[in-house]
C-alpha cells in the first residue's frame, strides 16, 4: 500500500502538471501498461531478473526484510498505475478552475498553488480508489501470495478452497467484509476533514 500511494501520487501528479509534455508521457504510457500487464506476469518477470538474473532478492519466503520487496513492487506498482491516472485526471481538471489561476495572477508559488490548492481539491476520488486498494490488499492479494509462497489472507483462502474447508473460506470472507466496512467508514471521515462541504451536521 505504502508502495502504491507513494509511486502513484507522485507520478500522478508529476504527470498531470506537466500535461502534454515528455514527463506525461512516459509516467502515462507506464502507467497504462501497469495496468494492461497481469499481476502474475509482472511477479514472474520480476522474479526472473531480479532473483534469477541478478540474483539480488529472494524468490519466495518470509526470513528478512529483503523477502517484502518483490511482493511488495508487484503487488504496489498494479495499484499504483491506477492510482497515478486518477491522481492525473484530479490535477489537470482542478488546475483549470479559476480559483487556481487566480492563485497564481496573486504570484503564488507553483509548489503552493499545486499541493496547498489544487491537490486537496483533486483527492477526493483518490481518498476513494486508495480506501478500496487498501481493502482489497487486506483481504489477501491471492495471486501475489501464492506464486512468492506468502502466508496472508488470499492464499489461505485459496488453499482452503482447494482442500473444500468451507469454515475457513466463511471466516475469511465475514473478516474481509468487516475490513471494507471500516476502511469505509474511515474514508468518509477524511472525506469531511478534506471537503468541509460534505459534513453533516
């Protein structure tokens, strides 16, 4: 999640103030291949140069920090494709409203006008798309955990369809339910904090 939210605000927003030029560009066309490339593929290309070519990380197991990095950029850079469009969507609509322009005919700072004005008014829709990246992570990344042998929610699930232990599958589906309800709840109240628009009295 950590990876996700870091690699694809900044490229989102990178991409969205630079609009047409060769930094959007590249941060895009990244970003739609991230999104057209399966989770497998990517884990196993990932696997190939990075284990069995340069032979620098682990291909599978849970004994040191080193074991977290390649579930971690497979599993981060899906999402965080996603996340970077929608960022880059947010920006370029909220940069041409006039509250923005007025901004910077007051001879505000590029940086200032970006982070303190435009992005908070672009969140919004990506408070919402990292609430569900968060919820679908903890419900277990069932691809991601069972082709690097990682023992999360997804591949219990998975192992438990396959030995038909129906208890266990219940369990965790009713524990995924109750995760969502709460991210929920608690994107609602960031919601209010963001946009004092929405609260309800």
């Amino acid at each position: 999640f950590l990876v996700s939210l870091t690699f694809g605000l900044l490229f989102g927003i990178l991409a969205g103030i630079n609009r047409g030029k060769l930094l959007d560009t590249i941060f895009t066309v990244l970003s739609v291949l991230g999104q057209s490339m399966p989770t497998f593929w990517t884990a196993i290309i990932a696997m190939l140069i990075f284990s069995v070519k340069l032979k620098i990380l682990p291909v599978s197991g849970t004994g040191s920090w080193k074991d977290f990095v390649l579930p971690a950029l497979t599993l981060g850079f899906y999402s965080a494709t996603r996340i970077a469009l929608l960022t880059r969507s947010g920006i370029i609509d909220v940069m041409s409203q006039d509250y923005i322009r007025t901004a910077h005919a007051k001879g505000l700072k590029k940086s200032i006008v970006v982070f303190k004005h435009g992005l908070v008014n672009a969140m919004i829709p990506v408070i919402t798309m990292l609430g569900l990246e968060l919820g679908t992570m903890m419900a277990g990344a069932v691809v991601t955990e069972v082709i690097f042998a990682w023992p999360g929610i997804g591949r219990l699930m998975s192992d438990a369809v396959l030995m038909r232990d129906f208890s266990t599958v219940r369990g965790a589906l009713i524990m995924v339910g109750v995760n969502f309800l709460i991210i929920n709840f608690i994107v609602d109240i960031i919601y209010s904090v963001i946009d004092p628009r929405i609260r309800v009295d």
